[in-house]
C-alpha cells in the first residue's frame, strides 16, 4: 500500500470471493484485452504490464497507455533515425508513455475527468512497486514540461500524451525542437520542419486510436 492512499486495487483487501484458479476475473479479463488485443498497437513493455495487471487497472486507462506507448514508439524512432546525436534513452520513453497515468488507479475520476492528483500519487506508487525513479518520474512529469530539469526523455512521453490524440501543443513542441536542434547544431526551424512532418503524420491515425481507447470501458 502507499502512503497516505487506501488499498490499491488488487491488494485483497476488501474484496470479494477468490476468483477460481487460472480464470481471471469480469474486470480483469476486460483489462488484458485492453492489453493484448490485437489491433495494430504495440504491447506495452512486460513490466509495465505486470504493473496495470497486478494493479487491477481500469480498461479504460490500460487501452489508453497503450494508444500513447504506441505513438511514443514512433517519436523515438523518428529521433533515432534523425537525431542519433541525442543519444535518448528510448527504454525509459517507452516505460514512461506506458505507465505516466498510473496513478489513475488510485484516482479513477480523474479517467473521466480533470485533475492531477493522479500525478503525485502515480509517482509514489511505481516507487512503491520497485520502479527506479529513472522510470518513476514520468508519472509525474508528463504535464509539468516548463519545470527545471525536465530532459528530453520527459518532453517526448509529453509529446506523445498529447499528439495520440492529433492534439498539437506548440510551446511543448517548441522546446523539443530546441532541444534537438542544440544537440544537432542545425537551427530550429530546420528541426521542426522534419518533426512537423511526423506529427502529421501519427495525427492523422489519431481517430483510431481513440476509438480503440473509447472501446474499454471507464469501470467494469
């Protein structure tokens, strides 16, 4: 359990009659097909799965790290093959796009509605679960790009939080486009030509994506 929050989904406690031996129940079944269904997205990364598996995760929120994981997957392949010099860390990319909403666990309005208690909490709890504060951290810094420290890592599990959805955010893609530019020694404009370009592109299959996210259910 982690401090200062009630029972994680899957603990035990309060729940209900074991579920036989090797069939899972109503609600998990309906979050390992969010997990593994075949539809054109990536799978998440084997442990980030057991997490969202062992956490009892909303349907919902598992399909929801999945779309942005996958659009994650792009952007650092896109970086590797454009900009080798900066040398970004696409394990822990891919770790943070598939596991920043984590705390959604602990705060399931927060699926349906606004707020960033989810952000704090979610940080704590992959702490909790063993998850190295290399890894942690996106929980919290994926809606916090302007702070002090942020690396390029964080702006790109940002990037694809918000572009999964075609949704384009020019002060966020401004500063990876500086980012990269810097390491590249090319000047900006010449940068976010080339990433404009792939941001139209993952856009344009945004719907998908959110209709995939829209099949899962908030709660079982």
């Amino acid at each position: 359990m982690v401090a200062g929050h009630p029972a994680a989904p899957g603990s035990g406690a309060g729940s209900g009659p074991a579920a036989k031996p090797g069939v899972l129940p109503p609600a998990a079944r309906l979050t390992r097909r969010a997990l593994t269904e075949a539809v054109g997205l990536r799978r998440l990364p084997p442990s980030a799965e057991a997490l969202l598996s062992g956490l009892d995760a909303p349907p919902r929120l598992a399909a929801h790290l999945r779309a942005v994981h996958d659009v994650a997957c792009d952007l650092v392949s896109w970086v590797e093959r454009h900009h080798p010099e900066a040398a970004v860390d696409g394990d822990a990319v891919k770790f943070g796009a598939a596991t920043h909403d984590i705390g959604k666990v602990l705060h399931p309005n927060e699926l349906s509605g606004p707020g960033s208690a989810h952000e704090p909490a979610g940080h704590e709890l992959l702490l909790a679960r063993g998850t190295d504060e290399r890894l942690a951290r996106f929980a919290r810094t994926h809606a916090s790009w302007t702070e002090a420290g942020i690396e390029l890592e964080d702006l790109l599990v940002s990037l694809a939080d918000k572009v999964w959805k075609a949704k384009r955010v020019p002060d966020l893609e401004q500063l990876v486009t500086e980012r990269l530019a810097a390491v590249a020694g090319q000047e900006p404009w010449e940068v976010f030509l080339a990433l404009d370009d792939e941001l139209d592109r993952i856009a344009s299959s945004a719907d998908a994506r959110l209709a995939f996210q829209a099949s899962h259910p908030v709660s079982p």
